[in-house]
C-alpha cells in the first residue's frame, strides 16, 4: 500500500473551503484529536509528486496517485528566514487519483478525485518526539494520532532532510535549507 | 514542445520569497510589460500535472516535466463565491524537472529544477480580448505579451473551460463552477 505519513487512506467526499486565517494553526480537542483543517488548499504548497513509492517501478503500483503538500503560512515564512520548522508547524498531505485523458489532454497524468488527507504535526510541549502525524479516514472531521509504533516517525526521524520532514522533496525549500545549513540527512 | 500557456521555456536560476501582500496584483511597465511575479509560490496553488501533453503517449516526451498552477488569492476567492474569475485576476505556470530516484523514492516522479514560468493575466482595459499570456524566458524580470496570433489564445478561448481558463484540470475549483453553472466547453 502507498504510505508517506503512514497511514490508510480512504475515499472521502468533500473539498477546502475558504476560512479565516485563525484557522491556519493546529487546534485539538477531546484531548489529543487533531481537528481537520478545512483550509488547507489556502496553506502554502510546497510540491506534488505523482507515483512516488519505496517499491521499485516494476512492483509500483499501475494506477498511481498524486501526492500534494501543504504547509502552514506562518511555518513556511519562518523556514525561510531559518531553515528550521517552528513550534506548531503543520504538514497537509492530500491524495488525489491521476487522470490521463480528458480534454484536449491526450497523454501525462493530471489531478482528480480525493482519495484522503493525513496531517504532521510539531507540537513541542504535547508530544513526546515533537512532532506527531495524523489520518482523517473516511472524511473524519478529526484524528488522533498514529501510534509511536507506526514506520512514519522512524521514516520521518531517520531519512527527512531537514527535522522530520522530506525538505529533500521540495525544491525551492532544499534551497532555502541548503543555504541556512540545516540539511540533516 | 511542451506547451500548456504557449510559450517557450528557457532554464533560469532562481527562487521565489516572501514578498508583501501588495504585489499579488499584475504589475506593468514600459507599457504593457508584465513585472515578474516574485511571491507566486505563495499564492494559492491550484494543481500541478506531470507530462500533460496534446500528443498520444507514444509521441510524448520520455523525460516529462510537472506543471504547477498558481492563481492570486484575490481570484481565488472571488471565484469560491462566484465561479468566475474577476478583473486583475492573475495565473503562473511553473514548470519544473521531474525526477525519480532520490531517498527513499524508488519510482514515480518528485519535482527537481526550475524549467521556466509563465503567466496569464486578465485586464478588461488594458487586453482586446481581456486575457493575455507571458513568459519570462530565461530568467527576465518582465515580459510582452505573446502575439494574439499565438495558439494560446485560441486554445484556452476555445477549450478552457470556465472564461479561458482550464478549470477542467483543476478538480477543487471545477466542483465550484459545476455548482455556480460557470462551465462555457
């Protein structure tokens, strides 16, 4: 199965609204459940890959999905100025299906349906390893978060470049780490 | 070639910053020349495809490129409300490498170097025909327009589907115009 945060994605129906800007930082409730963010599309874009898989190309899958990340404003302009992600840094993964044919497009791939979202999230005082990674399956309007156990945190600790996220997979923000020197791996 | 906006794309250095909320309006000098936007990759991204092409699979490129649309969060939110993009409305196409073997991804495509960017703008009294397109070759801080005998006019006049615009490509805003009955093709 397709994992980058590590967790399953399910078919939700639903799409962002706009929202005020006080929506742009993690809220939780019920204790540790991460509230869905309904503006994640107004966040800042870091990249989007299509396919991206640990497997090789013969073993990956036929049908390959889009994977698009956001990040939160506020994170993002602070990464600029540092290379490092502050405290309450929020990550929104969103994966779509690739269409191919459609319009006057004949061949490649472009975006479609919703397939799910999952969130990262870095909260210094209310997790253990700072950071914390979450699923909304099924159209969830909120998630707690994934088990220690789950391979995202060993795979986000052990190969993100820059603290626990895949800066190696953002170009204009490879740059920016490049130039603070905060390149980990 | 490669061509979604209809013009050509040259390798350029560089990468976007922070810039104030005040340049996220078209920006003209000497005349009718288009400022390079600085801040685009913080506008509000609206989709990114990998190899989008009018040619058949087999006559399309072996090493495709991601193109990834940004609009001004201005137009963003005027079209949520309405389904329609509003005057001083602006769009960048960014066009990057792909790549595919990089830390843990072993397949699929991630997104590499800067190929080039374009922009289209809508301006009822400054373009005949509201719209015009630009690209910034080789890393120009300003460009003409692309003549109206290029095929970019008609093609986005013809086939894009919300007022020459590909909203068809861009799947959270196309749920919008269906709901506002904006789509013209």
């Amino acid at each position: 199965m397709r994992k980058i945060f590590g967790g399953a994605l399910l078919l939700f129906a639903g799409c962002a609204q706009a929202q005020p800007a006080a929506e742009n930082a993690p809220h939780f409730r019920s204790g540790d459940r991460l509230q869905r963010p309904a503006n994640y599309r107004e966040w800042v874009w870091l990249s989007s890959g299509l396919g991206m898989s640990y497997l090789a190309p013969e073993e990956a899958s036929a049908n390959p999905a889009f994977d698009n990340v956001f990040v939160t404003p506020a994170a993002y302009r602070a990464f600029l100025q540092t290379g490092k992600w502050p405290d309450q840094t929020m990550f929104v993964l969103e994966v779509r299906a690739s269409q191919s044919k459609g319009s006057i497009n004949q061949s490649g791939h472009y975006q479609g349906a919703l397939m799910g979202i999952e969130a990262e999230v870095k909260d210094e005082r209310r997790f253990p390893g700072k950071w914390a990674f979450f699923g909304f399956q099924g159209g969830a309007d909120s998630a707690g978060a994934f088990p220690k156990s789950q391979s995202c945190y060993s795979c986000h600790a052990e190969h993100g470049a820059v603290d626990n996220t895949f800066v190696q997979f953002y170009p204009t923000l490879l740059e920016i780490a490049k130039q603070k020197g905060t390149i980990a791996h």
